[in-house]
C-alpha cells in the first residue's frame, strides 16, 4: 500500500512541475459552472475529458478534438451491436458507433478512466496520463448525479494538482430546461480562447427548439396529442415491467410539452419509471417515442418481439405511430445532436404542421454544419446514430 501511494505521489510531482512548466509560459482564467475561477493553460493540449460526448462535440465543432488524450466513457471505444428475433423467428440485427468514435476512430486508442459500467473513476490512471485539462460534465453517466459523488471526484481530481473545469448538464439540474446547454458550451469555448465560436453554436441548436415552437404555439389544448417516452429496457422487462416512462420533472417531458406543444402521456414524477402492461394502457397515448435504453429500439421490436405481445392493442401500436430516436449509446445527458430528437417528436406528434420537412435529409446538412464533414461522412453519421429506417417511410 505504502508503494502505491508513494507512486501516486511521484506522478502527482511530475504533473506539478509540468503544469508549473505551462502556466509560467502562458495561461488564463476560466470560471467554470460552479462559479469558480479555475487558471488553465492558454493553450491546453493534453485534455481529459469525463462525460459521455458532449465535450468531445463542441470539441470537434472548435477544431480542437486532437487536444483529447484521455476519455471518460467506454462508449466510445465499443461497437454496439443489438440483436432482435419477431415472434415468427425472424433474427435482424443493429448495430452502430457512438458519433465521436465514427468520426475519431483514435478515440479508441486512448487510456478511458472510467470502468467499462460507467460507475468507477481510476484516479491513478488520470493521474499518469498527466493531462493539462480535465474537463468533467455532472449529470453524465461517467459521473451520475449524486452531489456526494460529485464532491468526491472534485476532490480527488483537485488533490493531484489538476485544473478542473466542471459543467453541470440538464440531467444534473434535474429539470426540463435545456438552457444551460449553452452556458456549457461557452465555459468550454473559454477554454479554448473560442468562446464566440461555442456560443454561436449553442445558438444553431436553439434554433430547431424556436422553429418547432413557432409551428406548434397555437394548438388549442384539446388538440395536443399524448405522447409516451418509452424505454423498453431489458433489465426491466425482466423484473415484470413493460417498459419505462419519463415523467413531467424531465426534460424529456419539456420537448414534449413545452418545445413540441403535445401532452406527456404519463404524468407523473421521475426519470425511467418501470411501468406494467396496464399502467401503458392506462396513459394511452397517441404517440410513442423509443429512446436509447439499456440499448437501441427499433420501432419493430415493439410491433413484432414476442415479449411486447401485451401491448399490441395500443392505439399508437396498431396506427404504426411508433418512432425511434437517434441512438446514444451510454443514453446520457443531452448531446450536441439533441435538435435531432426534437425534430423527430414534432414531426411525430404534428405530420402535417411538419409534412415540409424532411428530417432524414436534415440530419445531413445539420452534421455538416455542426461538425464540419462533407456529405458522405454525414451519412455515416447518419447511419451509426441508426436513422435510416427514415429512408423507408419518407420521415
């Protein structure tokens, strides 16, 4: 034990006299969400980042994704692959990427802190890497939601010298809003000296948000379709439960209700609440949306898996009004590809106010502006986020 810790020590000096290094050459100062004033180097160039793929997003967006040489998420080093059988013995497969490892394929090949659960940080390992920057995100699955947590990995990555920078995503506000998105994405532009650039790109995301707002303002209120957020779960399913709702506390519920202009189906309190076959029935909705939950969910696995045969009488079953979102592997806290999701709930609840637009085709111009890829790079983005089924019914 006593050799352990003095190793930790050593690498914790080294750290120290390169950081001492940088910060005598050139350095600034970037007040982070907690509202503390953290001194990084001007040009930080060996990044760790915890979260999930926001960071590494606005990160590509900047220009600057080389600057990653430590990641807290083994979602992007997998491949994912998710098998299906119908109840007439019919087997089809998905699989895909996380978005950042299809379009930094290096990504794989950096030390990941993190236990490949998502539950365990490896502080001696951060340490070794020796970063200049640590960028964390609370709320993410590297980190979760737990202030007590939060705390302790704040203090075990302050105690070995490191400059940390922490942002706090809409999961760990535990509300609807996604406004602070953008005070995310700034934080992250002031750390490299680009904060104009993050903003405006915060910005463009909004600007779905304001569009489907405008389109939806005046629905009357009986009008508004109800929509579940539905996560057919294995875990879940196993223990006797359906599947998962969320409900009105989650922001989720905010795209449904205050961004799309539709009622969330279930309307009670909690994020992925276990729901049985009769509780379903029970919040009837006109619309179900398929998230990322304990893996991908195809709208065919909800007509055709023997294990949904309890809810085939569900109106939103029986009209095909089942979508699936883009998939997010690690289903973490809202990313930069979060319009996506919005625009597939609008079109969903409203096809007519949105029979104009073409999602599957805007999926290709937004990677393409957002990311800064040509087109056929775009569609494969496309494709690992596994939106084709688009393509088969003119979404």
């Amino acid at each position: 034990m006593q050799h352990h810790f003095r190793k930790l020590r050593q690498r914790t000096a080294l750290i120290l006299l390169i950081l001492l290094f940088s910060f005598t050459a050139e350095a600034r100062v970037v007040t982070d969400m907690r509202g503390i004033a953290v001194t990084i180097p001007d040009e930080p160039c060996r990044v760790a980042t915890i979260d999930d793929g926001f960071i590494e997003g606005v990160m590509t967006h900047l220009g600057v994704i080389d600057r990653v040489k430590v990641i807290g998420s083994w979602a992007m080093k997998r491949d994912y692959r998710y098998h299906f059988q119908s109840r007439s013995g019919e087997n089809w497969e998905h699989r895909g990427w996380h978005t950042m490892k299809f379009l930094h394929p290096w990504l794989d090949q950096l030390p990941c802190i993190n236990s490949p659960q998502g539950n365990m940080l490896n502080f001696e390992a951060l340490a070794a890497a020796a970063p200049d920057l640590v960028i964390l995100r609370a709320g993410d699955t590297s980190v979760g939601t737990s202030p007590e947590k939060l705390q302790k990995t704040i203090a075990a990555i302050e105690g070995l010298g490191l400059p940390l920078l922490v942002l706090y995503s809409p999961t760990w506000f535990r509300k609807a809003d996604l406004a602070s998105m953008k005070t995310e994405a700034a934080v992250i532009g002031e750390a490299f000296g680009q904060r104009d650039k993050a903003v405006a790109l915060a910005d463009f995301l909004a600007e779905t948000e304001q569009m489907i707002r405008k389109r939806t303002a005046d629905v009357p209120e009986p009008e508004r379709p109800s929509v579940l957020f539905f996560g057919l779960r294995p875990d879940v399913r196993r223990k006797g439960a359906a599947g998962t709702a969320h409900g009105t506390d989650t922001p989720e519920s905010y795209i449904i209700e205050s961004v799309v202009g539709a009622r969330n189906a279930y309307q009670g309190p909690g994020r992925a609440v276990p729901m049985s076959a009769e509780q379903v029935y029970a919040c009837d909705p006109d619309i179900i949306i398929l998230p990322t939950a304990s893996g991908y969910h195809p709208p065919r696995e909800l007509y055709e898996a023997p294990y949904c045969d309890k809810l085939q009488e569900l109106d939103a079953v029986k009209g095909r009004r089942v979508y699936a979102l883009p998939w997010s592997p690690m289903n973490a806290s809202r990313r930069v590809e979060y319009p996506l999701d919005m625009l597939i709930i609008a079109k969903a609840a409203y096809p007519d106010r949105f029979g104009d637009v073409d999602v599957y085709g805007t999926a290709l111009t937004f990677y393409q502006k957002v990311y800064h890829v040509d087109e056929a790079t775009a569609r494969g983005l496309r494709s690992t986020q596994l939106l084709d089924w688009m393509a088969d019914c003119g979404f």
